[in-house]
C-alpha cells in the first residue's frame, strides 16, 4: 500500500485529539494500591501522583456536568461507580462500558472504589468524548451499559492460524452488529457509520480492516505491545494514525500481543464551540447552557454527597429512568 493510506502518525502520553464526530479520547491509567475499608488507598496518597483522585477518600471524578455531546467509557480494569442527576446509578468494571448522552444537561460523577483489600487496583480505561448534532444536542440525557458479557466478538485466524480478537462496540464489524447504542446517539442510526473496535491481536497475527467510506475519519490507537505494522507503515506502542478511510487496512502485530483501539464514523459537519465539559455549535448556545446549568443545575444532584460510592460487596449493576434495573451478579474480577 501507498503511503498515502497513513495520514500522520503522532505519539500519545494521555490524550487523543480527534475529528468530526470524535472529540478527542483520554487513555487513563492508574496504579491504585490495596483498598482500606473505606474503600481508599491503604497508604495516604498525595493526590498528584494519580491521574485521576479527586474525592475526598475514594478516587475518581466527583458530580459535575455535562451538555451536548457523549461519553463513552471503555473500562479494561477496575471498578466505576456512577451516580446522576436523573437519579440513575450503578456500578460497572473490567471489560463494561457506559454510553452516555449527556443532551440538554446532566450531572453525573465517575467514582473509583478500591474494591480489593488484598492485592492492588490497578485502573484503566478509555473515555471517549463523541460529539452530537445540533437537534441531539436538545435531547433530554440518557446512557445505556454494555456489558461485557453481552459485547459482541468477533474472532479471526490468519493463514498461520494466529489470533484477532474485535470487540465490536459500535457499528459493524464485517457481518457482526454491535448492541444498541442510546437512541439519541449519532452512532445510533447505521448510515453514520460509526465503528468502534477494541482488537486484540495475538503475536505476529495479521487482520484486515474493511473499508468504510471516504468521507468517514478515521483511527487506530496502538497502546499495548512493541510495534504494530499498519498498511505496511511501522508503529511504536502509545502512537495514534489517521487511516485513509475507504480502503482495506492491513494490520500485523509484533513479536507480543498488540491491542488497539480502532475508530471510524461519518462526520456530523456542524460547527464546534466547547468550553470546558459542555459542547455546542456557537459561543451564544454555550452561554445559553451554562445560564441555564446555573439557574437549573441540570435537575440537582439527589444524592448525599458529591462522591458517593456503593459497599465493597455491591455486584455490577445498573438502573435507569422509571426504575428499570439490570444486574451482574458476577464477581468483580
């Protein structure tokens, strides 16, 4: 393949900056240590040395809001616990994701529980800001849990017999659907396009990805292994590329297990104005929402605390609006 098949290549420390309909995507890792009972760090933790520790005892991202675009949380290890101001909460971890659409306001907070008191808790994952069009940006917020147990795989060999393994988040992976994403989603409707793969290739295994359209963008986010050849074109671990979308993709893993988090959608084609966690078409709409985030505080916050959490022993689990339920008894490991 051409050179022209890799747009740029750029090294990532923490995050992804994106194109039209991505916004950009944070990879957080964190090494927490042994969980005391209350569910913090066994040893005092001076705060800048975690990415992501800013409750008062258990880690994590205490209430706050959101408007007008998505949040898409990958969790590959640990724990999240979710509370909001729609009064939804539930827990989730290692291989869940929550889809949320935050539309015309929500507050939400994202708590890390140090669920193991006896070996360390380790956290990681992907939250991806995905934007939404100018008529999803008035929908009232909502999320839907994809839990691992349900996210569809899709499972290759190569001519040598060697391994892919294609988590299909969103979209389609060649005849393999992905679950429903929320309904006011721009990944929602199947003629935007919108591809999101968690891939797993084992030692020197070799997958094509098929083409999308050319006015799809297009990403592949290489974090884990030595080097990752794409169309021929050699990657370091921690590179994102900018595929030329309408083509098939070769991908060859290294001498070690590669994993790449792969993205690809239609463009929405709006303008964007974004200042801080709230995102829109123009400077007077972003004025618009924070006047009405003052004077509304996207319906309160109805719990005890800006960082709640859930007990040590709570099962994964979800609720929604109108007390709907579902639950993962599973341990947490």
């Amino acid at each position: 393949m051409s050179d022209s098949v890799v747009y740029q290549v750029v090294p990532i420390e923490f995050r992804l900056d994106l194109k039209d309909p991505f916004i950009f995507c944070a990879h957080h890792v964190d090494l927490y240590p042994k969980g005391d009972t209350h569910m913090g760090p066994v040893t005092p933790p001076l705060h800048q040395e975690y990415n992501m520790y800013y409750g008062e005892v258990v880690p994590g991202f205490p209430e706050h809001p959101h408007t007008g675009f998505e949040t898409i949380t990958i969790v590959e290890r640990g724990t999240v616990d979710h509370f909001d101001s729609l009064g939804n909460a539930g827990r989730y971890a290692n291989g869940d994701v929550q889809w949320l659409t935050t539309g015309n306001g929500v507050q939400h907070c994202e708590m890390f529980p140090l669920v193991h008191e006896d070996q360390e808790n380790p956290l990681e994952l992907f939250q991806i800001w995905f934007n939404s069009s100018p008529e999803q940006k008035k929908q009232p917020a909502d999320y839907k849990m994809l839990w691992r147990e349900q996210i569809p795989h899709v499972i290759e060999h190569d001519h040598a017999g060697r391994q892919s393994d294609i988590r299909v988040l969103s979209g389609l992976f060649r005849d393999t659907q992905a679950l429903e994403r929320p309904q006011h989603s721009w990944a929602a409707a199947p003629e935007n396009k919108v591809n999101i793969y968690m891939i797993t290739l084992a030692p020197e295994a070799e997958l094509i990805i098929p083409a999308t359209t050319a006015t799809c963008s297009r990403f592949c986010y290489f974090y884990e292994g030595d080097t990752l050849n794409v169309a021929d074109r050699t990657l370091s671990r921690k590179h994102l590329a900018e595929l030329k979308p309408d083509t098939e993709i070769a991908l060859q893993a290294g001498q070690i297990e590669s994993r790449i988090l792969w993205l690809e959608g239609e463009k929405i084609g709006a303008p964007v104005a974004m200042r801080g966690p709230f995102v829109m078409n123009t400077a007077e709409e972003l004025n618009e929402a924070f006047r009405r985030y003052r004077e509304t505080h996207f319906g309160g916050w109805p719990w005890p605390s800006a960082d709640p959490s859930f007990e040590r022993s709570q099962p994964r689990f979800a609720t929604f609006n109108g007390g709907q339920r579902e639950e993962y008894p599973e341990s947490l490991k």
